[in-house]
C-alpha cells in the first residue's frame, strides 16, 4: 500500500470518527441568531463586547495612550534588573507571529467578498477595539507570571486565573480560577497541535507543491511531503530549543521582514492605481452605512467585518498574554501598553492593507466571489496583486511559508506552557512536547484532518468564554496596576527633565534592556 492510501485512509478514519463530535461542538460555540437578515455568531459578540465595556472602563486607553505603547516599545521606561527573558520588542513580536497568518492573507478577501468593501470600515473598528482587550489581559497576564528558578517565566490565562481570582475572592475564587485554568490550558494545547501547527504546515506545504511543483512535481509526491515535513520540523525543533529568547530572536527578525515586504507589495498596488484610491475608500465607508447587494446588507458587513478581525487578531482569546509574560519588566501595564499595538497592527494596517488592496484592484475573482462563486482568499488576493505585479504569486508563497512558520513557532511556545501547566515542567515532560509537536508538524504535510482542525477552532474560541469571565472579575487590578506605571512614568519623566533619577527604587535613565 502506498503512502498516499495509508495517509488517505487516516484522514478518511478520523473524518468518520470525529466530524459528529467537530460538527456538535462547532454548533454550540459558534452558535447563531438572527440579525438584521443575516446570522450573528454569539462568540463574536462575547469578543466585541468585551472590547466596548473595557475601551470604556479604561477611557479610550487604545487611543490616549498609543504615544506611551511606542515609547515603551523603543525602550524608554526600560529599567536595569527587571525580571523577565526577552525586551518590549522581541515580546511584541513574537506574539504578533502568531495572529499575523494566513488569516491577513486569505480570510480578508472571504470579508470582503461576502460583505463587501463596507465590511473593511467594521473590521477596523473592531481591531480598534480589541486593543483595549489585549491591554488588560497581558497587563494580567505579567502580573501574575511565574517566575522560575532556571530564570525562565510562564505566564497566560493558566496563571493568571487562579492567582488573580484566588487573590481577589479567596477560596471560592480560587476554586473557580483552578477550573477555568486547567480548561484555558487543554484549549490552547488542543488548538496549538492542530490549529497552530499541523493546520499551518498542510497549508503552506499546499501552496509551495502547487507554485513551485505542480501536480506532477516532486513536492506533490509523497516523499516531498515527507521532505518538506521533516526540513520544517527540523528548522522549528531547532528554535524551539532555545526556548522565548531563541523564538523571539527569529520573530524579531522575522515578523518586521513579512510585514514591510508585504505591506510595501499592497503600497505598490494601490499606488499604481492611485486613481482608483477615493472610490475605494468612497465604497468601504458608503458600503458600511448602505450595503446594497450584499449578503444581510448593512448588518452583514457589519457582522463579518467584526468575525473577521475577531478571528484574525485574537484578542481575548488568552493566547498572546503568554509570551508577552516572558518580557523584562517590574511594570505588568507596561507590556499590557505595548500589547495593545497587536490589533493595531494585525488588523488595523494589515487586514486594512490586504483589503484596499483587493478593492482598489478589483480582480475578476473577486467579482465572481461576490456573485456567489466559490473561489478560495488566497486567489482572489494572489489576483489583486497579479494585476501590477505577475511575479507576486511566488512571492506570496514565500509570505505564506514566512507566516506559517512564525505561527508555528509561536504556538509551540504556548503549547509548552500550557502543556507544562497540564503535565508538569520537568525535562522529560518537556522533551515529550517537543518531539510531539514536531511529529505533528511532519503529520500536517501529508493529512490535512479537516475535522479536528474545525474542532479546534472551536477550541480556540471556547477559551476566549473562560478567559474573558477572568478579564472582568480582575479588571480593578488592571486599572491599579495602570495608575502605577502611569506614575512610574511621571516621576520617570519629571526625573529626567530635571537630570535626576527618579525616586522609583531601581529605576535609573532610560536603558534598553
């Protein structure tokens, strides 16, 4: 029996096996009502509105104190002796590589051929509004971090549940924080192995065979598979070795690099139409308020463009406070400032650049997918970009590779986290892990396991319901932890306009890390 039967006959089983189970439990998760003549997942709202009650409770932060994130970020309230493993930046980083994915690439141009160009305006505005929500769950998630013997931290919704319930309710808080602590951690394991690692390497495996090999290459045969499984495996193994600091170092390298050659690509497009410029942005703001033609009309733009940005920058969902937990700081709202940037840059330039894009370009693709035609995100956006640029399509499956194995690496940071809270940190456990999640991503080049990537993405959702009832019960630490910085910060500045320290113990002039 070949290759290709027994890996045929894997997927075939575990289709049989686990699509009643994918199907029941998606059902419930993403359960929807009626809206307006279209459908409202409720998960969606969960996300949105956590996003409205804390852009509220913390006075517009994304907004007021966006000046302070960058400075952070460039290190100017750095302090000498902070614990932690990797700097502001490397932090940052490595958390966007795991949302900046195929996602900005293919799930943009579904958006913006079911809900059209006004679904753009509404995905901004809810990337807008999650970078309040990822404030206060990485503020969290630094607070309440772990700080380990070795020097390494473990931090995210595992930690910071139990901890931060227990301190604020007692007994009966931290009851209830061990429970949704051990859920959060299977949610993120389950969805790293499956979600955030074979689902990645099948794709972008998918996208090389078809570019560079065609149907009758070598790398659509079995053994290029194998090939190409075995030099991913290798290349993640290797970084994962070396742990945040090893990770973060690629991201920090990595995810700038994606982003400029990408976003430049997308100026490119738009610049070489720069006539076609005040239309599009005519129809993404009219298409917004006066849907016509499209899927729910105003209320299906609306839906979509927030599911969109919802699904793409993960906020709330608990994943990205475990890397940003590993930052030097003696300030958790420092990182919470800085974490916030995440939505502004996955979805409000990338997302939105991705979009105008296509809509400036308009391609026939996109305007069949509109009509109803079933066209996959990655040629309608391959197409918008082949219409200035013919060579794109190659370059896009160098991005598409880039993007996959930065979220690989990423998710199997927090699969160890969550894999070392559910099991325990000790070498061997860890080592477990590591050969597991490079057997899965061998695995993701020859099974694509359609059913228990489509349960864990209702995993990964799931966990935003455990991790936000936590982001509200531990909302009041959050703010104190904010005015605290917020005063570090003064006497930080008044210090420095004077030549003086500040009064901060430890705190001396600004220092990168």
């Amino acid at each position: 029996m070949s290759l290709d039967s027994i890996t045929q006959n894997i997927d075939d089983a575990v289709s049989d096996f686990f699509d009643p189970v994918a199907t029941t439990v998606g059902d419930i998760v993403f359960y929807t009502v009626p809206v307006g003549g279209t459908e409202l997942p409720l998960i969606v709202a969960w996300l949105v509105v956590a996003g409205l009650v804390f852009t509220g409770w913390f006075g517009l932060i994304q907004a007021r104190k966006l000046k302070l994130a960058f400075d952070v970020v460039r290190g100017k309230y750095d302090e000498e002796g902070s614990p932690g493993e990797v700097n502001h930046f490397q932090a940052l980083t490595a958390a966007v590589s795991g949302t900046v994915g195929l996602g900005n690439i293919a799930g943009v141009a579904v958006a913006v051929s079911i809900g059209g160009p006004g679904a753009t305006f509404w995905m901004i505005l809810c990337g807008l509004l999650g970078m309040a929500t990822k404030f206060v769950e990485v503020t969290l998630g630094v607070k309440y971090r772990e700080e380990h013997a070795d020097g390494t931290v473990s931090g995210g919704p595992m930690h910071y549940l139990p901890k931060g319930l227990a301190e604020r309710f007692g007994s009966g808080g931290a009851k209830l924080g061990k429970v949704l602590a051990v859920l959060a951690s299977a949610m993120i394991l389950f969805f790293g192995l499956f979600g955030g690692n074979l689902f990645q390497t099948n794709q972008s495996y998918a996208q090389i065979s078809s570019t560079f090999g065609g149907e009758d290459g070598f790398l659509a045969s079995s053994a290029g598979a194998v090939l190409f499984g075995l030099v991913v495996a290798a290349l993640v193994g290797l970084v994962l070795l070396g742990g945040i600091r090893s990770i973060a170092s690629v991201t920090s390298r990595l995810v700038p690099a994606m982003a400029i050659m990408y976003v430049v690509a997308c100026l490119i497009v738009i610049l070489t139409n720069v006539t076609a410029v005040p239309d599009a942005i005519g129809d993404i703001f009219q298409g917004a308020f006066q849907a016509d033609g499209v899927a729910g009309g105003v209320i299906g733009a609306l839906i979509v463009g927030f599911q969109r940005a919802a699904f793409s920058n993960e906020a709330g969902l608990g994943s990205a406070p475990i890397a940003h937990s590993a930052v030097k700081t003696k300030h958790p709202a420092s990182e919470g400032l800085v974490a916030l940037l995440e939505p502004f840059i996955d979805t409000v330039v990338i997302c939105t650049m991705t979009a105008l894009t296509i809509v400036i370009a308009n391609p026939a693709s996109w305007g069949e997918a509109r009509e109803g035609e079933s066209i996959g995100g990655v040629t309608i956006t391959s197409d918008a970009f082949e219409t200035v640029l013919p060579w794109f399509p190659n370059l896009l499956t160098v991005a598409v590779l880039l993007f996959a194995f930065s979220t690989i690496l990423t998710w199997g940071y927090y699969g160890l986290k969550a894999w070392g809270y559910l099991f325990g940190r000790s070498k061997a456990s860890e080592t477990t892990f590591k050969i597991v999640w490079s057997v899965f991503v061998v695995a993701g080049s020859l099974l694509s396991l359609d059913s228990l990537i489509s349960l864990a993405d209702s995993a990964l959702f799931l966990l935003s319901v455990f991790n936000i009832i936590g982001l509200y019960l531990l909302a009041p630490v959050v703010k104190r932890e904010l005015d605290t910085f917020l005063d570090f910060v003064r006497r930080r500045t008044a210090g420095d306009a004077t030549g003086e320290e500040s009064g901060e113990p430890g705190a001396q002039a600004a220092k990168t890390i």
